[in-house]
C-alpha cells in the first residue's frame, strides 16, 4: 500500500460514501476497497481502489466533479470513469471498455478476484459469478497481450 496527502483524502471520502454499506457477505463494505487498495502499490490506483465504487453508489454526494475538485488527478478521473458500469451496458461491453485502460484493468482485476472470494460472500457464488470468471479471464488476456507488444 502506498500512503500519501491524496491517498488520506480517498480514504476519508470511501469511508464516509461506505460507512452504512454492507457487502454481500454481511460485512462491512470498507472491507472491500480496503482490500484492493492493499494490493495496490502507487497513488493512483491506491486511490482508484478506494474509490472504485463511490460514484456508482453514492453519486448523489460524491461526483466525477466533486473528485476533480478534491484534486485527483485525470488519470484516476478517468480510470474511475470507466469503473463505474453505465447502466444499460453490457457487462462484457464494460469488460472492453476497462481493458483499454492499464490503470483501470489493474484494479478491476483486483476487484473481481475479490468479488469472486467465496469465502467472504459465506461459501455462496454470486450471481454474477460465471461472468466475473469470464471478465477475469478475459482481462488477464487482455494485459498479457498488451504487455507482449
């Protein structure tokens, strides 16, 4: 984990967007971009993993532009952008549109390991859980690729 001014500031804003939230599993949801923003190791996607889900669930309060504002910078702006699923999308569509992005594939990845843990959702698959297989499968191919080139 990489700690800084701007990685406190996400924090402060994660826990306070979360602080009602539970997770699937009954815990917490800090838990959960706490968890990928220890596997993280720069700012960005510090900030990116704590972020990742403040503006598609709490969007009311915590904006693209509130963020901007709060002095991140473009390139979490952006990634973030591309994390929150647009309602309508297709999932796989939103898959495609993430793996453009290093910055964002990284920490999706982490958040589909994460979401796919049977061992914090108490033993139960998600629903979504063939798909974020297949996400997983797929973004990993994705940056394996790009990574050759």
């Amino acid at each position: 984990m990489y700690y800084s001014d701007l990685v406190k500031k996400a924090s402060l804003i994660m826990f306070d967007a979360h602080k009602d939230d539970k997770d699937k599993g009954g815990y917490p949801y800090v838990i959960h971009p706490l968890s990928l923003a220890f596997q993280m190791d720069d700012e960005n996607s510090v900030c990116l993993a704590l972020l990742h889900d403040v503006v598609e669930d709490h969007g009311d309060k915590y904006s693209f532009e509130y963020l901007e504002n709060e002095g991140f910078p473009a390139e979490v702006i952006d990634a973030l952008r591309l994390l929150t699923h647009p309602e309508g999308m297709p999932y796989m569509d939103y898959i495609e549109s993430i793996s453009l992005n290093p910055l964002a594939s990284k920490v999706k990845l982490a958040d589909l390991r994460h979401n796919t843990d049977l061992s914090r959702l108490n033993g139960e698959k998600p629903r979504k859980y063939d798909t974020y297989i297949k996400a997983i499968e797929y973004l990993e191919e994705y940056l394996e690729n790009d990574e050759k080139l």
